[in-house]
C-alpha cells in the first residue's frame, strides 16, 4: 500500500474573484502566480509554503448565490499550519491589524486555533497541533 501522499492542491470556488484575490493578496502580504480562463470559469492561484496550491475558481454560470456554510456537505473549512503558538498569536494580530473578524485563539487537547471567515463566508483557521 502506498502512503498518503501530501495534499497537492485545494480549490475554493468563489463568487467574485475582484474581492477575493484582494482580499487574499491582503492577508498574506503575497500575489498569485497564475490567473487564467481554462473553461466555464476562471481560475486563480498561489504557491503556499512548499509545493501546495491554494486555487480558487468563479464560474461564469454559478449553480447558485447561497453563501458558504460548512454545515452542507463538501469543505467544512480549510487551515494553515503555523508552527507554533506564538504564530498564531501573530496571525490573531494580524487579522486584528487587517480588521478581519475573528474567534480568538481557542486551545484545545490536540492544538490550538484561530478561526475566521472570507468574503465568501468560507470558514478559514490557523492551526498549531499540540506537542505529543
């Protein structure tokens, strides 16, 4: 049997690329490397850390305009690892600092969290596990 391989890529769809990619560009201080129309939609994307690709797509014919809600089924929410806590306090400042709403560093037994939202209403978090 073959191990897990690492996640390669996730794609987000969203409703107005204009107000994402900004919004993204934002928070991480970054730029996308690649934006193009291959199909029914248009596709942005950018390089995390590593080899991992964060995309997001608009689709020029939107099955709906219902906003996310992570109890449909599909994502429930997408997070990024920090390595520590005190990481996670800096992206708490730096959500603060950006006026982007959110939950606050919550500690659990396995890790550690800070959850918000984008302006799709994605659920989004950053997450530090705890030390075995």
């Amino acid at each position: 049997m073959p191990e897990i391989p690492n996640i390669a890529h996730v794609t987000l769809t969203v409703s107005d690329l204009s107000r994402t990619v900004p919004w993204y560009e934002r928070l991480f201080d970054t730029t996308f490397v690649w934006d193009d129309t291959p199909g029914p939609f248009r596709r942005v994307v950018w390089l995390v850390e590593g080899q991992t690709l964060v995309g997001f797509h608009q689709f020029l014919d939107p099955a709906d305009a219902t906003a996310f809600n992570e109890r449909r089924l599909g994502l429930d929410h997408l997070a990024f690892a920090c390595r520590d806590r005190d990481e996670l306090e800096q992206w708490r400042a730096r959500l603060d600092e950006l006026g982007i709403a959110n939950g606050g560093v919550v500690d659990a037994p396995y890790g550690s969290a800070l959850s918000f939202r984008d302006p799709d209403n994605i659920a989004l978090e950053f997450f530090v596990s705890s030390p075995s």
